[in-house]
C-alpha cells in the first residue's frame, strides 16, 4: 500500500480510530513524514475545506505523527495555520487546541521558542491558543530544554487569559483516542515522558 493509500484509508475512519494503520504510519515514519508535511502545507494554503469537511481527520492525524516523530519542519508550519483570529483553530482541530496544541508546539520545537513566542505576541490569535503557546513553552522546562528562569523571562511580558472554549462532533474527542493509541503502541509510550501530546481529554495540554 502507498503511503497515500495509507492515509486515505485512514482517514475513511472518520467514525473510529484505527490502530493498525496509525501503527503502520509510525512504522513507515520516513515513508510518512513528507506527506504529513505536506497536508499541513495544503491546510495553511486553503484551510476553508478542512474546516467545512467535519469527516476529515487526516490534518488531526498530522499534528499528531509529527508531533510524535519530533518533526521540526512542522513547527513553521503548525505556528501560522494556529495564528488565524476568532474560532478559527477550534473549527479546524476541535478540542486538539484545548488538549494537546501546546504540547504539539513543544513536540516539533525542539527548544526552538519562537514560533510559540510569536503565537503569544499575536493579539489578533484566538486568546485560548495564546494561552496553550504559553503551556506549549512551560512544556520546555519540564523536559529539560529551557530552564525555569528563561521561561519566566519569555511569559512575563506578556500573559493572556482565555476564555473556556470546548468543540462538539466527530473531532471533539480525538485527543483522547490519541491518549489511548500512546498508551499501547510502543514508541508513542515515550511521548508523556518527553513533553509529546498526553491527550488529556477535557483539559489543556
């Protein structure tokens, strides 16, 4: 099966999870990376059809496998398709934003905390995801890529303060079937110990 065929099929699964086939990404990391790459490329360009097609899950997917693979060359991608104004990023990735954006950002990063700063500084962002950039960087400090004093510096300039926003339908719930993938599926067990999505559902990442 081509790579694309792969993510075809999975994401005719808009109903469930399918392990089996996450699990066949993972082990096709090289194979997958490019094309994730590109999904997020493709949703940056023109994000409208991603948010009018609620069945589509393969830019959730995405976020996640790069996420879990450490991608860097995700992070200036994920930054600006988040930086949009209003409800935007809940429309596009549903509770994903409350439960693990943050840790997503740290993921691809690699200590790297400009994008996550520029999220922060950009008052015309959804103020929640301001807020889960902050989390995305305190997220640095506990894996050991920043130090507590260089974040504090970062975040005292500037703190917002989000209202509760929560999503409904078929992709209000996909961060905690993430959690349940990580939880089984041997290299996702790493994520929680390295500052990866833990896919909490219901609260912040």
């Amino acid at each position: 099966m081509e790579i694309q065929e792969l993510f075809a099929e999975l994401d005719r699964h808009c109903g469930s999870f399918s392990e089996h086939l996450i699990a066949e990404a993972v082990t096709r990391r090289d194979e997958a990376i490019p094309f994730l790459l590109e999904t997020l490329e493709r949703v940056d360009r023109n994000p409208e059809p991603w948010v009018a097609d609620q069945d589509c899950m393969l830019h959730i997917h995405a976020l996640y496998l790069l996420a879990l693979f450490r991608e860097t060359r995700a992070y200036p991608l994920i930054v600006p398709i988040f930086s949009r104004p209003g409800k935007f990023s809940f429309d596009l990735a549903g509770d994903v934003v409350t439960q693990d954006l943050g840790q997503i950002l740290a993921s691809v990063s690699n200590g790297d905390v400009i994008g996550m700063t520029a999220l922060i500084e950009n008052e015309h962002a959804n103020e929640y995801v301001r807020a889960v950039a902050m989390e995305g960087m305190v997220s640095l400090v506990e894996v050991g890529l920043r130090t507590r004093d260089e974040i504090m510096i970062l975040l005292s300039a500037r703190i917002p303060h989000p209202r509760t926003e929560s999503s409904t339908g078929k992709r209000a719930n996909i961060g905690a079937r993430w959690l349940t993938f990580a939880r089984t599926f041997g290299p996702a067990k790493q994520w929680t110990n390295a500052g990866a999505p833990t896919g909490t559902a219901g609260g912040s990442a």
